[in-house]
C-alpha cells in the first residue's frame, strides 16, 4: 500500500481551505523524489485522506494560505469564454436530446420543437471562435416560459 511519508510546501488551494496542495514523497511508489500532490478529505484513496487528516493536524508544518490567482484583463476573457463553451457544450446535448424526443413523440419533451431548435441556434452564436458574442445568455427553453408567452 503507499504511504506519503512527508510533505512540503503545503498551500491552501481554495478559500473554504478544504484541499491542500504539497509536494510529497510516497513510499514504494516514488521513493525519495518529490512529486505534487493535492491533499483532500474526500480523496478516493485512504492514503490521500491519511495525509489530509495529518496535514490538518500539523504532522508536515504549517499551511500557507491561499492566494487568490492574479489575472491580466485578456487572461480573464480567455477564462470567461473557456467556461463559456463548456456550457455551451453541454447545453446544445440538452437541446438536441429535447430535439430527438420531439422527434419521437415521447412524452417526456418540454417546450416545443421549434423553441428547442431556435435555443440551439443562439446557444450556436453566444460563443464564436472563442470570443463570447452576445451579452446575455441564451435562455433555455421551458413550459413555464411557452405558458407566459402564450398569454401574450
């Protein structure tokens, strides 16, 4: 079973203090070299529990805080846009399953077939070449929202 048998450089990864970053040596697995580590109370190993409880406990020295990272103006769009497009992406799966049950007739569709094709158009645009097109996000499709325009 491995084992880390000591830790430096221990730093808060986050506010709420709940992960540990260290460099650690683990034995068998590394021997005496120094290897990166994130330390967590919910890791999937009890080794990584092990050294979080031990961490906590002052068994490696103090914990620095956490620094915020800093960012230049372009770094923050490039951030912004990157999560941008992972939403985009798991949006348009959303949309073209609505689109499929639709399609099939199956009960569990909501809105329309056409609101869900239109959203999946916007959600196309929202996000070009990387560079986040539109001010808002598109709005997802709901029966909610088909009753109030049909109230109209």
């Amino acid at each position: 079973m491995m084992k880390i048998t000591t830790a430096r450089n221990l730093q808060y990864t986050s506010h709420d203090k709940t992960t540990i970053h260290a460099q650690v040596q683990c034995v068998p697995k590394f021997g005496q070299q120094w290897v990166d580590f994130i330390m967590s109370p919910n890791d999937c190993m009890e080794y990584g529990r092990d050294a979080h409880r031990r961490a906590l406990e002052g068994e490696f020295g103090s914990i620095s805080s956490y620094i915020e990272p800093q960012y230049t103006p372009n770094e923050e769009a490039q951030i912004f846009a990157e999560k941008e497009n992972l939403w985009v992406e798991q949006e348009m799966l959303f949309a073209d399953r609505q689109i499929v049950l639709h399609e099939d007739a199956d009960a569990r569709a909501s809105a329309t077939i056409e609101h869900w094709r239109v959203y999946r158009r916007d959600l196309r645009n929202y996000v070009k070449d990387n560079v986040v097109s539109m001010v808002e996000r598109p709005q997802r499709p709901t029966n909610n929202s088909l009753m109030s325009e049909d109230s109209l």
